[in-house]
C-alpha cells in the first residue's frame, strides 16, 4: 500500500469524511435549490441581527468588544458590526453578530438536529468575508458547509445531549469552522484540525433559563467567534483533535449518551440539510410553534374568545418539557418567549406572538390569566416522531363544557409548510423596523441584495456608516 493510500485509510473515519466534504465543497456540486435556499436563510438571519440592536445583552457584549478589539484609529478593520455599522476585526463582528441574531427568536432551526445554524454560520462567515475580499457565491457556499457540518453533528450528539447542552453553543462552534476554513480554502486535514479546535471549545448550558440570564446570547456570540478561532489557527498550522467529536474523549464522550457517528456522514453530497431548515414564525421559542399553531387552528375553527377557555393541555416531546418546563412565571420578555403559557397566552389575546405582541404582551394581566391555565403533557406520538418531525396537539376545554381538539402535524415556517419570499420579506423588514437599524431604502436594497448574492462580486459592507440616529 502506498503513502497516498495508507492515508486515506487513515482518514476515512467519519470526522475525517466530513472535513473533507466541508473543505472541498464547490458551488458545481450544489444544486440550485439549495442555493436560492442559502440565501432565503441569508436574508432571514439579516433580520434577526439587525433586530437585536438595543438589547441589553447584545449592547453589553457589543461595548465589550469595542473595549477589547481594535479601535478605528488603529486601523480597525474590514469585518462589519451590523447593529452598530462600525469596522472590527473578523472576531469582534462575529461575536457581535452571532450574539444579536439569536436575541428575539426569530432566528432559522433545523428540526433532527434541534440547532439554529443561521445564527453561529453567517456571523462567522460574512466577518471573514468581508475580510478577506471573498464573494457572494463563495460566502454561500461556505455557508452551506457549515450548515451541512453543523446540522450532522447535532443530530450525531443526540437528544440526551440537548436535554442539558444549548446545542446551538456546542455543534454551533464546529459549523462556523467548517464555514470560515472553507472560505479561508483549509485542505481536509486542517479543516479536520479546525473541528479539532473547534470542539474542544463547544459549550453552552441550558441552567441559564431558570434565572432569566443572558447566556444565550454569549452561546451564539462565542460559537462564532470560536468557530472563526478554530479555522483561523488551522490555517496557521495549529492542530486539534482528530477525532474531537467521536473520540473516547472527545465531545461524544462527555455530552451525549445516544451519539450515532453514522449521522456525521449521513448522505453527504445527496441530502442537503440545509433545505430541511425551517423559518420561524413567531417570536418564541421553537418548542413552543407546534402548539400555538394549534391552539390558533382550534381558536379560529370553533370562533373561541380566550375567556371560553379554562383549560389548554399541549401535548408536547420530551424536549419541549426539559426546556420550557423550568420557566413557571418568566421575569423578562426574553424568558417569556421559553414559557408556553406566554405564549399560548398572546396566541389567545393577540391572535399571533409576534414581536409587538410579547413587547407590549407578556406581562399583560390577561395573559399572565391565561398561562395559568395552559400545561403541558408527554405524548407517546409526538415523543416519538420528535426532533424529526415537530407535531403540535393540544386539548381545549372550554366553559360550556366542550373538549376540542387542535392538531398541526407542520408548523409555520417548516419545510412543507414554509414562507415563501415574500413572506420573508416582509418579516425582514418587521425584524429591521423593530431594532430601528434600517431606513426603508436601505431595507429594500438589502433584499435585492440578498436575492443576487450568488454571484463573483465582493460582499463587501451591507450597511453604510453613519447609524441611525435613535
């Protein structure tokens, strides 16, 4: 055997496989489709970073990186701060980025995997992006790898691994790797280091629910920036743990009881989880859609007011219950989105949960009535085709006595059921109206943008300095 081939022997081993689908990913090998997803997922992610302008924890972390990067009369830098429109480094803008695009909800998840991609994979790339001079199409198909990365190894940690670890945190690191070494052009074995690297600073806990911290929004920022970290230091030559994700020490070891390595390499080249990615519609966490729809769909059928109903059962998975059962009463109006009372609540009173509705919603004495009667149940069905399919059921019991019943077996934004561009559009600029970090034309641009990414011109600045003045 030789040199060439006992190499490749080595290497074949599925954290090796993978790296070397991420590395030499080409846009040839990608169906169109499949682009003209990525950039509906651009677009989507746009709006959730441009809507966390303002708050607290993103504005904490952005002032954190203005004290700790470079300053502008230091040269700054080409990388883009999207809610303040100042230059930083690569690092500091994917920080920035990954922590404000997770802050209202609204950000993309795929369903297997439990994982918002958007929010740990376009910080990272765009900041290298606009760096490095790279294109559209290349930021694309960077993109796409790490969503192809990030997605199998969610699903390769497993349910037992969510019920303690904010997937998006851990899986999240390794996706932004794969994205920024495919765009810094990492041969497979340092995009294996960058993994390496990568997973051996995975992190993120669920604990942070139970008192309304502001962790989340360190999980995507420090995902991102971590990521960008990995693949940077490959390039350098500095090495990681080849088998980092299913090692005997490896992040498998530590974080799961259920990982399948099987799922890192399920269907490379033919199945492309990115267009199983779902949008999301209301402003809440993701566990809670199934059921508001629902419980919408039982609302307008049988022309219900709130006070017909006394009681609300939803009948949930096992993730939906670890997740938002620790929140009883929340104390923000970013822990209400993680109490399926609030949000079962606005659905009642509002009619959606959008992000009108739980800024000037959640503490509302009607809808803190309204969650005392909502709980949640274990149903065998939805247990079991979870986190593959996310069915919502609920039981409405009302005053006169009925038991009606609300079943959506795919929630709005899922992939049979997704937005199409113009609803996309619209929720873009609903996003970007929200964080007051757009004009309207600027808005309008940046779709049309959005929309002819594919192409050989350089990303370059989205936004043009100065900020709006508030």
């Amino acid at each position: 055997m030789g040199a060439d081939e006992m190499r490749g022997a080595a290497d074949d081993f599925p954290s090796a496989r993978l790296a070397r689908f991420a590395a030499e990913l080409t846009r040839e090998a990608i169906p169109d489709a499949v682009v003209r997803r990525a950039e509906d997922l651009f677009l989507d992610w746009l709006g959730s970073a441009l809507a966390g302008r303002g708050a607290r924890p993103v504005e904490a972390i952005e002032r954190f990186a203005r004290a700790m990067g470079p300053h502008a009369m230091e040269g700054g830098g080409q990388a883009e701060v999207l809610i303040s429109r100042r230059r930083t480094s690569p690092l500091f803008a994917a920080l920035v980025n990954g922590a404000a695009s997770h802050y209202v909800e609204q950000d993309d998840v795929h369903n297997g995997s439990v994982f918002h991609p958007a929010a740990v994979v376009f910080p990272a790339a765009l900041a290298i992006a606009q760096a490095t001079g790279a294109s559209g199409r290349e930021l694309l198909v960077a993109a796409i790898a790490g969503y192809e990365v990030g997605i199998r190894v969610g699903e390769f940690l497993g349910r037992s691994h969510y019920k303690v670890f904010h997937t998006t945190g851990t899986a999240g690191t390794v996706a932004a790797a794969a994205a920024v070494g495919r765009l810094l052009r990492l041969s497979p074995q340092d995009m294996l280091h960058a993994f390496g690297s990568a997973g051996t600073q995975a992190a993120g806990l669920w604990e942070f629910l139970r008192d309304a911290a502001d962790s989340k929004q360190l999980h995507t920022g420090k995902a991102a920036a971590d990521g960008l970290t990995a693949a940077w230091l490959a390039k350098e030559g500095f090495t990681g743990a080849r088998r980092i994700l299913e090692g005997r020490q490896g992040m498998a070891a530590g974080m799961s009881t259920d990982a399948d390595p099987g799922r890192l390499v399920d269907g490379l080249g033919t199945r492309w989880t990115l267009a199983e990615t779902s949008f999301k519609w209301h402003a809440s966490c993701r566990h809670t859609h199934p059921a508001a729809d629902a419980l919408a769909q039982v609302m307008r059928e049988h022309r219900l007011s709130p006070q017909d109903v006394t009681e609300v059962e939803t009948q949930v998975h096992q993730g939906a219950i670890d997740v938002l059962g620790p929140v009883v009463v929340p104390a923000t109006v970013h822990q209400a989105k993680f109490s399926m009372g609030t949000v079962l609540g606005l659905i009642a009173h509002r009619g959606v949960a959008g992000l009108a509705e739980f800024e000037g919603g959640w503490s509302a004495p009607e809808v803190g009535a309204f969650r005392e009667r909502v709980r949640m149940t274990l149903d065998p069905e939805v247990d079991g085709a979870y986190p593959r399919r996310w069915i919502g059921k609920v039981v409405v019991r009302t005053r006169d006595g009925r038991e009606l019943r609300g079943r959506v077996d795919e929630p709005k934004g899922d992939p049979g059921n997704t937005l199409s561009r113009a609803e996309i559009e619209a929720k873009f600029a609903r996003l970007a109206e929200h964080g007051r970090a757009a004009r309207q034309d600027e808005v309008t641009e940046l779709v049309a943008r959005a929309w002819a990414l594919d192409d050989d011109a350089p990303v370059g600045p989205l936004l043009e300095a100065p900020l709006l003045a508030d």
